[in-house]
C-alpha cells in the first residue's frame, strides 16, 4: 500500500509539472524556472525506488514531500505569473489539492488518518483531480486564446511595419521620381526655351534671306530707271550745249531753238517719270524691311503682283546671269481693294514667286529638254467675294507624298544650305491666321505647281 501511495504521488507531481508547463507556456516565461522543472523525473524516480526497497510510512512521507513540493513550486511559478491569466487558474486548480495536503500533513501529526477522516478517499481524490484537470484545461484554452490574439497582435504589428515599409519605400520612390521629374522638367523647360530662341534665329535668318532674295531684285529693277535717267540727262546735256551754240550764233534758226527745247523738255518728263519709278522701288523696299506694324490698308493686288514678280526675276537673274523665263501675267481689270498689311502680302507672294523659279531653273538644269521654256504666270480674279491670286509654274512639281507637308515648320525640299523650310510655313500662317484666307497648293511632279491665294473682301 505504501509504494502505491507513492508512486501515485510521484506520478501526479509528474502530471501536475507536465501540464502546468504547458498551460503557463514556462519554455517562454520562465526559462530558467522550466528548465529545472523538467529535471523533477530524476527526484520522483529516486523516490518511486527507495519507497520500493524501503516501504512503509517513510515511503507515503517521501510521496507527500514530493507533491507537496511540487504544490509549493506551482504556488511560486502562480505567484510570479499573477499578471498571466491562465496562472489564476492554475493557481485555482491546485489550491484544493494544497488544502488536502496540508489537512492530511496535520492529521498525520496529530495521530489521526487522513483516509478515516475524510471517509472516502478514492471519491475526494477523484473529485480533485477533475477540478485540477478542468482548471488546468481552462488555463490551457486561456493560453491557446492569448497565444492566437498575440500571434494576431505580432502579425498585425509585422504586417503595421510591412506597411510602414513600404510606405517609406514607396515615399522615397516617389521623392526620387519627383526629383527626376524636376530635373526632366528643368531640362524640358531649358530645352524649349533654345528650341524658341532657335525659331527665333530661323525665322528671322528666313526673313533675311527674304530680304536679301528682295534686294537683289530691287538693285537689278532700279538699275533700268537709273539707267534711263542717265541716258535722258546726258541727251539733255548735249541738247543744251547745242541751244546754246544756236543762241550764240549771228543769226539764230528759231525752228531748230524750237525743236531743241522740245526735245529738252521731253527728255526732262522722261528723267521725272524714271525717278519716280527709282523712287517708288526704293519707296517698297523700305516698307518690305521695316517692321510690320500689323495694321491693314486697302491693297491692290494687282499692283503688288506686278511688282513683287519682276523683283524676284532679277533677283534668281542678279545670281544666275544665264538664267531666263518667260512671265506671265493676267491680272483682273476690276480687282477690289483688300484690307490687308502690304508688306506682309508682300512676303508671302515674293517668297511663292522665288520658289516658282526655284523650281522651274531646277528643271531646266537637271532636264536636257530643248523644247522647254521655263514659265512662271500670276493671274488674279474675284470669284464668291474673295479675291484669288494664282501663283502658277511649269517646274519640278512637288510629289503627293510631299505636299501634306510642305506647310510645316522647317520642312524644305531644297538641299542643305538653300532653305530653312520657314518660307511656305510662315507664309501660311500670314494668310490662313493674319487675314483669315486660304492659301492651297496643286502640284504634279514633273509638270509644275500651283499655288492659290483667297483672301476675303
């Protein structure tokens, strides 16, 4: 009966230290205190043998001292983890078995035995160990509970700092991004600005060459009045040198005084009508350079046709002394004036005139056709209340593939160093948004182009 009572001692302190640790999770909070717990087998085994070989009262007394050590442990480890939960229960559960051990230590040492007291001790011994086994079930559910919130909790903060991760990842992307689109930005912005300046330099590099292409026929068109009022004044020299010899004659010969102040005073209305001829070419060429104030007047496009035709002929003939075409002209007796800024105008028809000779000597040089006659005509109408200016040429031709873009910026069909291809462009925007007309291009390669200004009455 004595090694009975204690191995089961023994072997419920074994228990009670086997699912304690489980339900007060000791390998996690207390460390140190478990790992002394797991060696109470060596104690118990020590004791399980010596009540074997010994028996008697020495064996239940040695059985006692071990569970009630075991309850005194458990009470500490509780105490320690009062903050925890499932120690209460713990601490509940084995608060009975403490209660019986200390009830049955003192009767012992009054005399008396425990088993006669408590009158049944197979029932009470059962009764606690389900009252410790349910307390103990409890604390384990509790620390399963606690565990599976802390996990939520653990997981909940690693998923907090994923976030918080990627956000100052996300954060220093974006700050990087930025700074790159900054930059990007900064270069774009410098990138347009030469970009602008650079127009800038083209557009007005094209209107040089405008106004060079134009100066060049102006010293070859006013070369003819000059020429004309040279001629006339050295005749009216020679004629006034005669006068005078008749008049200083004996006998003066009225009729032949007569005749020579006749010629005299027709070759004096020849040099007025040649210099205000010189007059009025000098007279358009300071209009053509100075600055456009962008302020319409009534003007004949007749008129301006005529002039700006002849003054880009000699101005291709000023370069090319060989070259030479036959122009064209028919121009409507009764044309309307048009609101419109001459020297505008101006620009645009001198710049179609020049490459319609452009294009007609190309044809001439790169064609070995004797029947060919380089031709350039300008003929203007009024047709639906718009007044039509027809700029037409029997040269190169411009191909289909070509001609969609013919109007845009910078786009030219001349070598490099001929054109900035800002002539056609600029010229369609002084019609199409400057005077709200059209200008339209037909063209066949080979046979020639037409270009058609309308410009509303």
């Amino acid at each position: 009966m004595a090694s009975s009572t204690e191995v089961m001692g023994a072997a419920m302190g074994l228990g009670l230290v086997y699912w304690g640790r489980r339900a007060l999770d000791l390998p996690t909070r207390l460390p140190t205190w478990d790992r002394w717990l797991t060696r109470l087998w060596q104690p118990a085994a020590a004791i399980i043998v010596l009540g074997v070989a010994v028996g008697g009262p020495v064996a239940v007394w040695l059985g006692d001292l071990f569970f009630g050590g075991v309850l005194g442990l458990g009470a500490v480890i509780c105490w320690q983890l009062r903050s925890y939960r499932p120690a209460f229960w713990v601490g509940v559960g084995l608060a009975p078995y403490a209660a019986y051990m200390l009830v049955g230590t003192l009767l012992r040492l009054s005399g008396s035995d425990p088993l006669d007291v408590a009158g049944s001790s197979s029932n009470l011994n059962g009764f606690l160990v389900m009252w410790t086994g349910s307390l103990f079930f409890v604390a384990r559910s509790q620390h399963k509970t606690l565990a599976a919130e802390a996990q939520r909790r653990l997981e909940a903060e690693q998923e907090q700092r994923r976030i918080l991760g990627q956000n100052h990842t996300l954060e220093h992307e974006v700050n990087q991004r930025t700074a790159a689109l900054a930059q990007q930005t900064d270069a774009l912005r410098t990138t347009l600005q030469e970009l602008r300046d650079t127009q800038e330099q083209l557009i007005q590099a094209e209107k040089m060459a405008s106004l060079g292409e134009l100066t060049a026929g102006i010293a070859h068109e006013i070369q003819n009045p000059l020429n004309f009022v040279n001629n006339f004044a050295e005749v009216s020299r020679e004629l006034a040198d005669e006068l005078a010899e008749e008049r200083a004659r004996p006998t003066r010969d009225a009729t032949l005084e007569a005749e020579l102040l006749a010629d005299l005073k027709q070759n004096l209305q020849k040099i007025n009508q040649h210099g205000k001829r010189a007059a009025s070419i000098v007279r358009g060429m300071l209009e053509h350079s100075r600055a456009s104030t962008g302020e319409r007047q009534p003007t004949d496009l007749n008129a301006l046709c005529d002039e700006y035709l002849r003054l880009a002929y000699h101005g291709l003939r000023a370069k090319d002394k060989s070259f030479n075409a036959t122009l064209q002209t028919d121009f409507a007796p009764v044309l309307p004036l048009v609101e419109a800024v001459s020297q505008d105008l101006g620009r645009v028809l001198l710049n179609l005139f020049t490459n319609a000779f452009y294009a007609v000597c190309q044809r001439q040089l790169a064609a070995a056709e004797p029947s060919y006659a380089p031709t350039v005509s300008v003929r203007t109408a009024f047709v639906n209340r718009e007044v039509c200016v027809v700029v037409q040429d029997n040269g190169t031709g411009i191909p289909d593939a070509v001609q969609a873009k013919i109007f845009q910026p910078f786009f030219t069909t001349k070598p490099s160093g001929e054109g900035t291809g800002l002539g056609l462009a600029l010229s369609h925007d002084i019609v199409v948004q400057g005077h709200g007309g059209a200008l339209e291009v037909a063209s066949e390669a080979g046979v020639g182009t037409t270009f058609t200004i309308k410009l509303p009455v």
